[in-house]
C-alpha cells in the first residue's frame, strides 16, 4: 500500500504534457471517420465525383468534354456534402452527448472548435484535390472514348478560387454549426441560406430595380459564383469580402460568444 501511495505520488509530482492543437485536429479527424454515418458522408465524396465523372462521359455532348465541364460537374456536390460534414463536425459534440467528455478534456473550448474548423479544412482540401484529380483522369478518359480533342480550360488560378469557393460553402456549415449547435437546426439554416435566400434575393432585385445594386453587396451565393465560373474581379473581391463578413465573420463571432457561456451537459 506504501509503495502504491508512493508511487501515485510521484505519479502527480511529474508535469502533465500540455495538449497541442496539432494533436486535437488528429483527434477530431479520427472522430470524423470514426462512426459508420461519418465514414460514408466521406465516403460519399469519392462517389459522388466518380458518378458525376461518369455522368459527363456518358450524357454531356462532344464539344463539351472540356476539364472545365468534368470540375463543374464534380464540383457541385461538393458545395453541398462539405457543409454538411462540417455542420456534423461541429454539432456532434451537442447532438452526441459528448460535449461534456470532450470540453472536460479539452476545457478551452475555442481550442476545440478551432480544431474542428481545421479538420474540416484539411478534409475539405483534401477532397478537393481528389475531385480536380477525378476531373483530370475523366477528361482523358471521355475525350479519348469520344475521339475529340483534349482541352484544358482551367487555369491554375482558376482551380484556386474553385477551391476557394468549396472552401467557402465549408465554412458556411462550419458557421452555422458553431451558431446553432443543434445538426438539424443548422442543416435547414444552411439550406435557407444557400437555396431559399437567394432566391428571394433575385426576386427583390427583379420587382425592386433600385435593390439590384444592393444584391451584389447581400447575396454570398452570387458573390461567390465568380469564383467557380474564374470571372472574379477587383469589385467581385469586394462583394465577397462584404459577404463573408455579413454571413461568416458576425455569425461565427456570435456563436463563439454565445458557445463560450453556454452550459454543456
């Protein structure tokens, strides 16, 4: 009993090594692959762009099989499955239960979310590459099937800003997770803002001429459609940066304030 009480004493005595964000972002990649529903939302990725890849080949017309056309068609998806991973990333700690073991751990909780959203951003890169890659095995693949000429339309600035634009539709699911901390909540909140938003948007700029000018300045989906059509320029910078700030910067600063007092259980 002396020797165990000795030993557990020299146990306390030993510093505790301090837990590095590095090591928090390789805890919460492996928590996203962990569970079945998280291993095939991945999953789903290469599939989607494997389907769309084939899709093009099959249905789109000769003198469309251009890269331009296999990126576009494998990128939508990706605008729409990255938010939602980065939605459940965030949100899982509150839908899951397991807040409470995780912030014990952790007690910093920005050190947490900061975890979470670069993740999320690795994931969301990584994904990316894989889908330009996709789009390049297809483009040799169906211009070869179909005997017509190989054309490479997509500059390397132009991969950029698409990545950008992906990038982007993460952080918006990211955002929403952090605001709301509730996965259904912040999945019908992203489909608001991405789909019925905009919408309403264009309507207003259509009836209300005066309100077209204001639109640019609102609207984060038409702010962001420059970067995956490689139009952006010095004024569409400015209307993404006045965007951004409006739907990602304010939301995610109050759904920090508001995680920082919140009580997990």
């Amino acid at each position: 009993m002396t020797t165990l009480v000795l030993d557990r004493v020299r146990t306390q005595d030993q510093p505790v090594a301090r837990i590095t964000l590095p090591r928090v972002v390789r805890v919460e990649l492996r928590k996203m692959f962990d569970t079945r529903s998280g291993f095939w939302l991945l999953a789903s990725i290469g599939i989607a762009a494997l389907v769309s890849t084939v899709g093009t080949i099959l249905f789109a017309p000769e003198a469309d099989l251009t890269y331009y056309t296999f990126a576009a068609a494998i990128g939508f998806p990706m605008t729409v499955i990255l938010p939602i991973i980065a939605v459940l990333s965030i949100t899982g700690e509150w839908s899951q239960r397991s807040g409470l073991t995780t912030f014990t751990l952790v007690p910093r909780r920005r050190q947490v979310i900061a975890a979470k959203c670069l993740a999320s951003l690795l994931v969301g890169v990584v994904s990316m590459g894989f889908a330009l890659a996709v789009g390049v095995v297809g483009n040799l693949v169906g211009t070869a099937i179909a005997g017509a000429p190989l054309v490479w339309d997509v500059a390397p600035s132009h991969v950029g800003t698409i990545v950008l634009g992906s990038l982007l539709c993460l952080l918006t699911g990211t955002v929403l997770g952090v605001l709301f901390r509730s996965s259904s909540v912040a999945l019908v909140a992203y489909f608001v803002l991405s789909l019925l938003l905009p919408t309403v948007l264009g309507l207003l700029a259509t009836s209300q001429p005066g309100f077209a000018d204001i639109r640019p300045w609102l609207d984060l989906n038409l702010a962001e459609a420059p970067l995956f059509d490689g139009t952006v320029d010095a004024s569409g910078w400015a209307h993404l940066g006045a965007t951004a700030g409006l739907w990602l910067a304010l939301p995610g600063l109050l759904g920090l304030r508001l995680l920082r007092r919140s009580e997990v259980r």
